[in-house]
C-alpha cells in the first residue's frame, strides 16, 4: 500500500511493525524486543524529527510528566532537556548516532543510557529503562499522528 501522508503512515507503520515484534516475544518466540525498539526509534524519533521539528511543542518537562510522559534521567553533571521539542532532538541525536549503551539484568536489557556528543565531547548524557523508552515513543508517535 502507498503511503498517503509519508510522516503520519510511515509512523504508523514502524509503530505496528514494534507491535508485531513484541507479540511474537510475548509468545516466546525468539525475536528480540529492544533491537526492535531502537530500530524503531529511527523510524519514530529520527525520520520524524527531520519532518516534523517546527511542530514539536516546546511543552516543559514538568508538564510532560504530568501528562504521563517518562523523563530519562540526566548522568551527570549535564544539564536537562527544559522541553519536548528538546528532548527529542537530544533523543534523535543519541539514537542516530547510536551513543546508546545497554544495560541488563540477568541477561534482559533493562535500562538504556543515551548520550550526544560534539567533537568528541559528551554534551549530555541520560538514562531509561526500557519501559519507558517504549512510552516515550508511544507518547511522541500519537502527536505526530494526531497532527
């Protein structure tokens, strides 16, 4: 099927293709979640971000969470993100350039730490479960949708 509104259908479609993947875990097939969800992030931070940046609120962080959206938690001595619109460029930057490491438990990839970098030096640095890594795309993908 050809995509009518590229953003819009193309987030849509990754976010089911995210869906199907966690299904199939939940049946105890053997795929692989997480990889899916980072992957996933290309399609519902990164491609978006470059379309859709002049339409990203700049809703403060603190409203956010009181809406239900997760807040990674700054490393550090880094300064946070003040609002959705930057956050989610801090989140593209991290996962296109894949400053992602992952952390386990008992061999389950629990939590995420994300980082930018310019030059070499880590600009930001911040940590997620994978919960909520998950919800925050969720969250994000609704708006564009939505939009």
């Amino acid at each position: 099927m050809q995509y009518k509104d590229l953003l819009k259908d193309f987030t849509k479609r990754t976010k089911r293709n995210l869906e199907v993947i966690e299904q199939l875990q939940k049946r105890g097939e053997e795929v692989y979640e997480v990889t899916q969800l980072v992957n996933s992030c290309l399609g519902l931070l990164v491609f978006p971000k470059e379309r859709f940046i002049e339409q990203i609120p700049e809703t403060p962080l603190e409203q956010l969470e009181k809406e239900g959206w997760p807040v990674p938690k700054v490393a550090g001595n880094f300064r946070q993100a003040q609002n959705l619109k930057e956050l989610i460029c801090y989140l593209r930057n991290a996962i296109a350039h894949f400053n992602i490491e992952f952390k386990s438990t008992r061999d389950e990839i629990t939590q995420l730490i994300v980082s930018n970098k310019w030059r070499g030096k880590t600009t930001w640095k911040a940590e997620l479960t994978v919960d909520d890594l998950r919800k925050l795309v969720e969250k994000f993908s609704d708006l564009i949708i939505s939009k």
